[in-house]
C-alpha cells in the first residue's frame, strides 16, 4: 500500500527544490517533518505542504497508521517553462525563463 500526493504548476524552479527533497527521502514520516519545518526557505514549506497531503491521504483513504509511514518517493520535476522579456542594451531583448515544477510525494508502511 503507498499513499501519494501531487503539486503540479509550483512556482519554483526544480533546482530550488532538489536539494530540500534530498534531505527527506528515506526517512521516517515524523523526522522528514521535523526537518522541513526546521530547513529554511519557500522550498520547504512546499515541499511540507505535499507531504502533510500524502500524509492525510495516507490516513483518511487507506487507514494507514502515521506512526509506520516513511518517504519512500520524493521528485521535484520540471514543469512548463514561462517565456517572458526584458528589455536589454541597445535595443535588444533579454529572456527571462521562469520555471516551474510538479512536486511528488509517496508514503509507504514499513
């Protein structure tokens, strides 16, 4: 049995948000949270957010015990890339790219 959540569309460019999901793959539910809510920055509280979700998925849709759970999947992919321009020296354009990312989460019972 494993319990999933899903943030799609996160304002955060992948690269902001891997080193924070590196920090809680593996670990218990109750110390990955403990972690995020000690790691400063928006990429934790992101990242915590889904993880409470797969945590009460996990509770309220498979009658998982929180106290057995653990990360056993956590990716922050690349989501679509929104092109903009700036205005740049001697008349030209400068590309702006404001990434975004899909945050996925799985629980598992050990």
């Amino acid at each position: 049995m494993e319990a999933k959540a899903v943030a799609k569309y996160v304002r955060m460019s992948p690269s902001k948000l891997k080193p924070v999901t590196d920090l809680v793959r593996g670990k218990d539910l109750t110390e990955a949270l403990t972690i995020l809510k000690f790691t400063p920055g928006k990429s934790a509280e992101l990242v915590e957010k889904v993880v409470q979700s797969a945590k009460a998925n996990a509770e309220n849709n498979f009658e998982m015990d929180a106290s057995k759970l653990y990360v056993a999947e956590i990716h922050a992919n690349q989501g679509p890339t929104m092109k903009r321009w700036r205005a740049g020296a001697q008349g030209r354009a400068g590309r702006i790219l404001k990434r975004s990312s899909h945050i996925s989460v799985v629980l598992k019972e050990r």
